[in-house]
C-alpha cells in the first residue's frame, strides 16, 4: 500500500484575501464550485474556513464512489485542510499570492489499495481526480 496524491492548480485573477474567503466560504461558495461528480454536499457544522464540517460523496468514476465527511483546519492563512472521518484521504487548498492574481492549488492524498488494484489506483486516479479539480478551479475563476 502506498501514498497516492493528484494535484491540480490555476493562477485566478484576484487578489489573494479575496480568493481565500471564497474558498473558505463552505456554506455560500463551495456548493457552487462543485462539478457534477459531487453529490449530496451539506455542511453540518460551521460554514467558513477551520471548524467547519461537510459531507458529500465524490462519484470519481461511474463505479466508484467516496463518501467524504470532512473536518476542516487552517494551519496557516491561505491553507485550507480537509480531513475525512471515513478514510485516510486528506484534501489540502492552498491559495498564494501571484503578483495581482491567486495561485490556487488543490492537493490530495490518501493511502492506496495493495497489490494490482493498487497499482490502477496508483496510475489512474491521480488524472481523474486532477479533470475534476480543473473543472472545480474552473468554476472558482469564473465566480471570482
């Protein structure tokens, strides 16, 4: 069993301190950043930036479905941390500064299957979640 990561990121034109309310925002923005692989998203407690948890499910592929309920920490401003209850997956938004623009990079991790399955995960999901998350920053640079 070994670590699996996908990233994605995009420079978004706007400031830093804007871009980082808006992704904070879990209760307003999120729903609206989400494409249609995310189901059922409700936020049960808090709504902005640390403290906050949500849950959804993350159709990934048309067989494989995540059911995510995350706890969100902000160890330090402009990092978002999404932890779920239900598995080792760790989802991590990070928005820096990038002159007048934003850099805004999602990064997740989690601890993959063994053997020959692990190896698929291992070489195929990282793209697949990576469209997803193009298609989410898409999204985010059109709401900014």
């Amino acid at each position: 069993m070994g670590k699996v990561t996908a990233t994605a990121e995009r420079t978004i034109d706007a400031p830093a301190d804007k871009v980082r309310a808006l992704v904070a925002d879990y209760a307003e923005t999120r729903p609206k950043l989400l494409t249609e692989h995310y189901r059922d998203y409700e936020v049960t407690a808090g709504g902005v930036g640390a403290g906050t948890q949500a849950g959804w499910k993350l159709q990934a592929t048309s067989k494989r479905v995540r059911d995510v309920k995350a706890t969100v920490s902000e160890p330090k401003p402009g990092t978002l941390v999404e932890t779920d209850a239900n598995s080792s997956m760790v989802t991590t938004w990070t928005v820096d500064e990038a002159g007048e623009k934003s850099l805004v990079r999602i990064e997740t991790s989690w601890d993959g299957a063994g053997g020959i399955g692990g190896f698929f995960e291992k070489t195929f999901a990282p793209g697949g979640l990576k469209k997803i998350y193009d298609g989410v920053l898409g999204k985010l640079a059109e709401i900014v």
